[in-house]
C-alpha cells in the first residue's frame, strides 16, 4: 500500500501495530513524539489528572515548522537527547493504551518508517496557513528528500505564484 497525505487514519494505524523491537522502541531511549489533536485529553484521562498536571509534571513545549507542539518530556541527564518520560527499559511505554499518535504510528523496523513520519508531520504538524512552516518543510524536503503523495510543496500550497512569494520571503505572515 501506498501511503499519501490524505491516507485515512484508520489504514495508517493498521500499518503501525504495536510492536516493542529494538528497531521502534529506539525513538522512546533517545526522544519522544509529539501530541496530535486529542492526545492530551486521552494521556490525562489515563493517567486520571487534568490536563494541567499532566503538562506540568509530564509535558514539554518544543517547537517544530514554526508550531509550538507539546511533548512528553525528554531525560536527557546533561545530554541534547534522552529517554521519553514514559519509557521503562523493562517494560516498555508506561502509557501504551493512551499514548501520543506520532508515537503509535512511529515504525523503526518497517521500510515505511519514514513516510508515516511524513503523514503524521503534513496531517498535524504544518500549518499550511503559515509561511514560516512552509519555508521549514521546504528544508525538511531538500535536506531529506522524503516526499509522499500530497505532500509535495506544489500539492502543499497549490497556487505557485504564492509558493514562490513564500519561498522568497515575499510573505512573511
């Protein structure tokens, strides 16, 4: 199967079953994934505290494409990376039924690991209303190279001529 942009959530998460290999379960020893529209609200019911408490004892704000995005925190001990708040090196993630969507659809051990990340980044992450976000996927892409279906910079914002404003700086807001 192909995964596009507009693939439904439902076929990505069955591309993406829960699997505790070295390969998916590196992303949890080094960093952690972003919270999606919802994940806040299901971490806070699992963990039975508001969503308060739970970003002030368990979240971080970082930002991405121009987006402040909310995290589970990192422990780094000194270092730029580290394990995910959550992750137990014995028995996996703490929060599994609740946690965030970048994490249930981040695939190490699958030769389409890196086009979930895409989905997920053009899904939730761009803001396609942002010049700013743009201009930062147009450096993901040349950087990477990793394209999807729908996710290219002409597919993301289809007027060119607005395309080339942005890219130049023409529009800044």
């Amino acid at each position: 199967m192909q995964i596009t942009k507009n693939t439904p959530l439902k076929e990505i998460l069955s591309l993406a079953p829960a699997c505790s290999c070295n390969k998916c379960s590196h992303g949890c020893k080094v960093g952690s994934g972003f919270l999606a529209e919802g994940d806040l609200s299901k971490l806070s019911s699992f963990l039975k505290m508001s969503e308060e408490k739970v970003k002030e004892k368990y979240l971080e704000e970082t930002e991405l494409f121009n987006r402040k995005l909310l995290r589970p925190r990192i422990e780094r001990n000194g270092k730029p990376y580290g394990k995910c708040v959550f992750f137990d090196p014995e028995k996996g993630c703490r929060v599994h039924p609740a946690k965030p969507l970048q994490c249930r659809v981040a695939m190490g051990c699958k030769e389409y690991a890196e086009e979930l990340m895409v989905w997920f980044m053009l899904n939730h992450i761009i803001d396609v209303n942002d010049p700013q976000s743009i201009r930062e996927y147009a450096q993901y892409i040349k950087s990477s190279g990793k394209v999807i279906s729908g996710g290219s910079l002409k597919e993301v914002v289809s007027d060119e001529d607005l395309l080339q404003k942005i890219l130049n700086y023409e529009v800044l807001h």
